[in-house]
C-alpha cells in the first residue's frame, strides 16, 4: 500500500483482524514500506531537544518497532540504547538495522508491554515516536507510572503531541472517523486491535505528568507548514 514493497489492502485487513501484537507482527517485514512508519522529519524535530552527542549515558525508546528513532538516539548515548516493543517481528527487524558497530553504545531490543516494564532509575532519556495510539486513556496514568520508574532523578521524557484540532478540520473528521471503526471493530472481533489517533492530546498529557511529578515544557517551534500544530514536549522527573 502507497509503495510497490509496502502491504497489500489484503494484508492490512489481516493486520486489523488480529491482535495488536499478532498483527505488527504480520506487517514487520513491510512495515519500513508503509506510511505508518514514524517519519524523518518527527524524528529529526524531536532531535532538536535531545542535546549533543554523546551528552547522556542512557536512553529507552518505548514501543520501538522497527527501530526508527534509533538513529537519533544511538548518536547521544555513551553507554546503551534499549528499545521496547511487544511484537517480535518487529523486533526482529529492528536488530537487522542496528547490529553492533565499533565505537557506538550498543543497542537493546527487549520484548515487552511498556505498561509492564520494570526498570528502576535506569535512564536518562525516554522516547516514545508515533505510538501514543497504543495506550488506551484509561491506562495512561500506569504508563507514565512506568516511565518516572525507569527514568533517572532529572531524566527527561520526549514525544511529540498536539491541541485537538477543530471539529471542522480533515485531522479531526479523519482521525474521529478512524478511531470510531477500531472501537467498532473492537466490540465485534477479539482480541482487540488497540490503535488510535488524536490520543494523549495537550493539555491533558501535561496535567497528568505534571500529577506523576514532572517539569513539563512544551515547545511549540519543532516544525512548520503542513506540521506546524505539532509540539515538543519534554518532560523532566523532578
């Protein structure tokens, strides 16, 4: 779809009939094909706010995939990079971009639920790229529960949100129409296929790192034309 080595419309209804895991892992080999991969220009936006290489010890990106915002993170790090992702198949495709090299920290790719994770105090930066989707409203306050466990006294975590747009504006009609056929499909076909759009949305993402102890700044600089409305937030742990 959208690329001649992307998915097929077959497959990416396949994706959507199964489980959250069970269907990326269907879509791993092609994943890097389709539009739903994060893009560069996400990636190099959050980069502006991450500092200069090799300026920290440690970073975890959560729900990695295919490892896309390893590129940006392996540069910063003097000691590992861990990813996190609950598909193997994605994971497995993320070791193949990112074997070990000479003078790079190495990089980590761990199966797991980030709601299940338990680092202690073990990271200077956490990411997460595109994948908000994935964490349903109701578990938000034990996602971030997880992340202030996993990350160091004055480490920061980094991701890219928005305002809801107008009700009138092709995001909203788009993302709203979306999100109501995965809630339908959801009450229909299990297990279900947890992805949404238009989640942890400011100001509600802020007032509730802000509860989970966080320093929370938002810059609204990052990015321009068509992606304008996006903003950096960088959450510190206090």
């Amino acid at each position: 779809m959208f690329h001649p080595q992307g998915p097929t419309f077959w497959e990416l209804a396949e994706q959507c009939l199964s489980s959250t895991e069970r269907g990326y892992d269907l879509l791993a080999p092609k994943f890097d094909y389709t539009p739903f991969r994060t893009p560069d220009f996400l990636l190099d936006g959050i980069a502006k706010y991450l500092g200069e290489p090799r300026s920290i010890d440690t970073a975890l990106d959560l729900c990695t995939g295919t490892g896309a915002a390893i590129r940006i993170l392996r540069p910063l790090c003097r000691q590992r990079v861990v990813g996190v992702d609950f598909s193997p198949g994605m994971l497995e495709i993320a070791r193949k971009h990112f074997p070990d090299e000479p003078e790079q920290p190495p990089v980590e790719f761990v199966l797991g639920n980030v709601l299940e994770m338990d680092f202690r105090q073990e990271f200077d930066l956490v990411t997460i790229a595109g994948a908000q989707g994935h964490i349903l409203p109701k578990d938000e306050p034990r996602y971030l529960d997880r992340i202030h466990a996993a990350l160091k006294p004055g480490g920061r975590f980094v991701f890219v949100t928005t305002e809801l747009p107008p009700w009138w504006t092709p995001a909203r009609i788009l993302s709203r129409g979306f999100n109501a056929a995965m809630h339908m499909r959801n009450l229909i076909k299990r297990p279900p296929f947890v992805m949404f759009y238009l989640t942890f949305l400011l100001p509600r993402a802020r007032q509730l790192l802000e509860a989970q102890d966080f320093d929370v700044t938002v810059h609204d600089d990052a990015f321009s034309g068509r992606a304008r409305a996006l903003k950096v937030v960088v959450a510190t742990k206090r």
